[in-house]
C-alpha cells in the first residue's frame, strides 16, 4: 500500500521554503548592509569634511592673530586646500576678495560663509572671547626669550635634585615659559625661586602699562575705582573696598562686570593694530568633485527589485532542481521500508557515490543482513525447541513410564534423568548468560590473574573429557603473562574454546593452548587438528545454535551457544575472539585480551 505525503510535510516544500526564506533574509541582509555601510561611509566622509573645516578655520584665526594684515595668507590658503581638498575663499566683512584657493572666475559665494574669522571676537569658552594666540605687544623679543627660557631650565633643575620633582616647561604664544610643577612640595618655590620668572619683562612691563592706563581711563569714565592688572591679566583693587553695609552682593558683582569690561574693551583697543581684520571664510567643493549621495532613484529601486527576484528565481529553481534528486531517491527508500515490512525483499538502486547512494547502499546491506539474521530466528527458534524438547520429552516419558509401573526408577533411570536436566539446565544457563550479556549487564570482578596458571586450570578441568574422546590437551605459555580479568568468566571463555575444540577432533588428534604477549595484548590460541571449517561456514560461527554439522546429533554437537557466549566474555573484557581454520588441517580460535602496563611481570619483559 503507497501512501503519499501530505503537501505540507513534502521535503521538497520545506526545501523551497527554506531556500527562498534564506534567500529572501540574504537580500534583505545585503540590502541593509549595502544601506549600512553606504550610511557610514557617508557618515564618515561628513565627519572627515568638518574636521577639515575646523582645521581651516583654526589655522586662518591663527594667522589673523599673529600677522596685521592678510596680505601673505594665500600661501596658507593654498597649503590647506590641498590637503583638505576643498576650495577655501577668504574675503572681507563687505564680500571683497583677499585671498582664493583655486585659479579662474571668482567662486559664486553662498548666502551664508562658513566662518567668520575675528581674533578678537572668538566663540570660546574663555571669559575675554579674545584668541590667546593674539599677543601683540606683549610678544617677546629673543633675547628676553632666551632670558626666561634659561632661568625656566635652572628652576625645573633645582626641583628635581632637591625635591625629585620632575617639571615640565611649555611656552605660551607670547613667548614666555610655564612650568608644570606637580609633585613640588609647598615650599620649593621659596628654594628655586627665580626674579626673572616670577617678574614682567621690560616689553611686558610696558605693553601692561599701556593697558593699564586704558582701563584706568574706562573706569574713571564709569566712575568705578581704580584696579591694578596682574600679567595673566587678572587685577586687584586699589581703592579701599565699600562697606559691606553701603552695598550688597549684587552690587559688588555689577562693579566686578564692569572692571572685566573694561579689560577686555581695552586689550581689544590694544591688540586691534597687531592682528587683521575680521574677515569671511568660505568653504566649498571644487567643481569637479562628484558628491557622495545614495541615491534610490525609482530607475535605481527597478534595479535593485530586479535583481532581488532574479536571485530569488535562481535560488527556488536550484532548488526544485536539488530537492527533486534528493527526493526521489528518499521515496524509493520509504517503499522498500514499506515491502521490508510487509515481508517482500527490499532492495534499493544505488545512484552516485553520494550521501544518498551511501544511504542506498547502506540500507541494501542491512536489508541483507536483516533478511539472514531473521532466517537466523528462525532456525534458533527451532533450535531452542528441539533443544529444550529433547531432554524434556525423555524426563516426561521416563516419568510417565515410572508412574505406570512400566519403569523401575532404579538409580540407573535415575542417573539418566539427572543427565538429561543437567542438559537442560545448561542451555538454559546458556541462554541467560547471553541474555545478560546482550542487555549489557554482565558483571565481571576483575583481579590480576597469572595467563599460566589459568591455562593449567582450563586443561585440568577438561582433561576428564579429552581423554575419553582420545584428544590430547596440550599447554604452553611464552614467558609468564598477567592480566587483569575476572578469572571465573576468563575459565569460562576458554572452557567453551577447549569443549569446542575437544569436540570436533577426532581420535588421536590434538588441542593445543597457546598464551603470549602482542604488543599490549595478551593473546591466547585454541588450536585444534579436526577437520576444519569451510570458508564460507567461518563467518558464521559464532551465530547462535549454528553447527558446522546440520545434525541435532547431541554427538556431534552442543547446544551452539558456547562460542557466541565466549565472544561476548571476550568484549566483555574488552577484548576480541576471531577464528582462522583450513580445512583438513583444523581451527585456530584467538582470544586477544587488553593488558595494563602495570599488570605485566616486569622481570621476565
């Protein structure tokens, strides 16, 4: 019976799904990326263009500063238009040209200019707005800059070897050197302390008398009392301070105002001479730069729609293509489940070396094996009967004549009956040990054991039995090997090799036991000289009830379960148990077994 798969559970609707939902994460993905990166670049580029800008607007207040006129600025404006790669105009208050970056007809100048440029008047944060680099007479000359400059290196010399203070020397724009003396202790100005330093140089002592007697003049104008100006032009009163109790706070303020503006009204009249004139700066781009814009014109969105459904259409039709291969084969391997478990032979065709045809060959070789193992149950089914059938059936009948009065149960009757349970009981212990050992539940109680001494038990122990079937049992060790096993199992393992052994040799034949060391293994040989075993019969050995002889014959043969129960002790102990044989010469059955290192007698390596 062929049963379809719903729609919504085929592989290859779940394959087309998959395919077009990552394709359609992959083109959003890049599309935001594309948006991402374009967004930053962008981003980048604004970022780049206003650092350019401020720099060119620092370096054109500095000249204003320190230069009285623009009439040498175009070499600056030229230096930074090439480094910034902008076009850079300077012009003044009224729009009239002073200097330009690129050649040709003048540059069509915005409504707005992108600066303006006045020392005097600068949006900082300092209290004046006056440019600190704007110095004017207050500019040393080189001799009194070398003045201070020696006395600034022989104070910084007398903090650090008297007072292990490392100070730092920086000039100010006018020229004059300021230490950093951090680390100092309080009184180390007193010991390296300098009158050159500490006192106005001739040109400053000037330049601040000047400015004193402007602002003196301001505040005399604003009837305000007179105040002294410091260098750093800061200032102290001179007048006595007015009676808390004639003003308030608000008042002191107010006049704190208007000396600050005075100050500030008269530094602006002092340096006006030494520094240029207010000017406009433009900044623009050059006419041939292309701006850099991420443009999602409709022309571009056909585009990019475009694209998007040609890649979706490649990827469902690739798709289609891989799921159909991937599909057909799949449905050729859920029927032959389906005849496998309806008891028809399942066979699949194996397609390619691929991962399918792997599967297709893997399912024909376990669709074999499974056909031969279940002709296996079968005939272990039918094994397990008779065995169990055969002693039962002589118990029942011997009792049954007993209790007729048709037997006498004299001990030997009885004798023959204990024979026949003590068989039963042994394929039953059988097939519980296998049982156990197939639920991997076999318990072993490991202990050093000497490989010697076990063989000399395991032949003392069949010796009774090879002697009566006329087999000679032979045993020899190489050197003296230990191990590490559960000794009762190991007797156990070895005493179905030897009954096997015994078994199939005839009369005057020989079984050998042979133990040595491999490597790290301990291996031990059941070697008989019986009639051998058929190549294609070898595999099958160790299958449960499997005889080389196809007779029930307890003569013959056992039960067939002591060889699969001694490869299951072997890798119980993690170890291995194979057969080699030639036929007419007899078998060879190895038992390899793991050996710790310190398990070893080390005297006789």
């Amino acid at each position: 019976m062929r049963a379809d798969v719903p729609l919504h559970r085929s592989l290859l609707l779940r394959l087309l799904a998959v395919s077009v939902l990552v394709s359609v994460c992959s083109i959003a993905a890049t599309a935001w990326l594309t948006v991402r990166s374009t967004t930053v670049a962008i981003r980048q580029e604004q970022g780049q263009a206003l650092a350019d800008d401020a720099r060119t607007y620092d370096t054109l207040l500095g000249y204003a500063a320190t230069h009285p006129g623009w009439d040498g600025v175009g070499e600056v404006v030229h230096r930074l238009a090439r480094e910034t790669g902008r076009r850079i105009t300077v012009t003044t208050e009224r729009r009239a040209p002073l200097a330009d970056s690129d050649a040709g007809p003048p540059a069509t100048l915005p409504a707005r200019p992108t600066a303006s440029i006045d020392p005097l008047h600068v949006d900082t944060a300092t209290p004046d707005h006056i440019d600190p680099r704007a110095v004017g007479p207050f500019l040393l000359p080189r001799d009194e800059r070398d003045a201070l400059r020696s006395a600034a290196e022989r104070r910084a010399a007398c903090l650090r070897d008297n007072f292990g203070a490392v100070a730092t020397i920086a000039y100010g724009p006018s020229g004059r050197p300021v230490l950093d003396t951090r680390g100092a202790r309080p009184y180390s100005g007193t010991r390296c302390a300098s009158t050159v330093l500490d006192r106005p140089t001739a040109t400053e002592r000037k330049a601040l008398a000047v400015l004193q007697k402007r602002v003196s003049s301001c505040l005399a104008r604003r009837h305000e009392p007179e105040v002294r100006l410091n260098l750093d032009f800061t200032w102290t009163r001179v007048a006595a301070p007015v009676p808390a109790e004639a003003g308030t706070a608000a008042d002191d303020a107010s006049r704190g105002g208007v000396v600050s503006e005075c100050v500030t009204s008269s530094r602006r009249q002092q340096l006006s001479p030494y520094v240029a004139s207010p000017a406009l700066l433009f900044i623009s781009s050059r006419d041939d730069d292309r701006s850099t814009v991420f443009d999602l014109s409709p022309a571009n969105q056909a585009r990019v729609a475009g694209v998007a459904a040609l890649v979706l259409l490649i990827t469902v039709t690739a798709t289609v293509m891989a799921g159909s291969r991937l599909s057909r084969p799949l449905r050729a391997l859920t029927d032959a489940v389906r005849d496998m478990e309806e008891g028809r032979a399942a066979r699949v065709e194996v397609r390619g070396k691929d991962e399918i045809g792997m599967l297709a060959a893997a399912f024909n070789a376990m669709a074999e094996r499974r056909e031969r193992l279940e002709e296996l149950r079968k005939a272990m089914v039918g094994d397990v009967a008779h065995e169990l059938r055969t002693p039962l059936s002589n118990i029942r009948g011997w009792l049954e004549a007993a209790q007729d009065g048709l037997a006498n149960p004299d001990p030997e009757l009885v004798s023959s009956l204990l024979e026949e349970a003590l068989l039963l009981q042994h394929v039953i212990n059988d097939l519980q040990d296998l049982a156990v050992a197939d639920a991997g539940e076999l318990r072993l109680r490991a202990e050093p054991v000497d490989v010697t001494d076990l063989l000399a038990q395991v032949a003392t122990a069949h010796r009774g039995g090879a002697e009566a079937a006329h087999v000679t049992l032979l045993t020899r060790a190489e050197g003296r090997p230990r191990l590490v096993a559960d000794p009762v199992r190991l007797r156990q393992a070895l005493g179905n090799l030897v009954s096997n052994a015994v078994r199939h040799t005839p009369p005057g034949g020989t079984v050998s036991l042979l133990a040595r060391r491999v490597g790290d293994d301990v291996v031990i040989d059941v070697t008989d000289t019986g009639s051998g075993i058929a190549p294609e019969d070898l595999p099958l050995v160790f299958e449960r009830f499997w005889r080389v002889e196809k007779s029930r014959s307890r003569r013959s043969g056992g039960s067939g379960l002591g060889l699969p129960i001694a490869r299951k002790l072997a890798e119980a102990h993690g170890g291995s148990l194979s057969a080699s044989s030639v036929v007419g010469n007899g078998s060879t059955f190895t038992l390899r077994l793991p050996v710790p290192a310190h398990a070893w007698d080390r005297s006789e390596a």
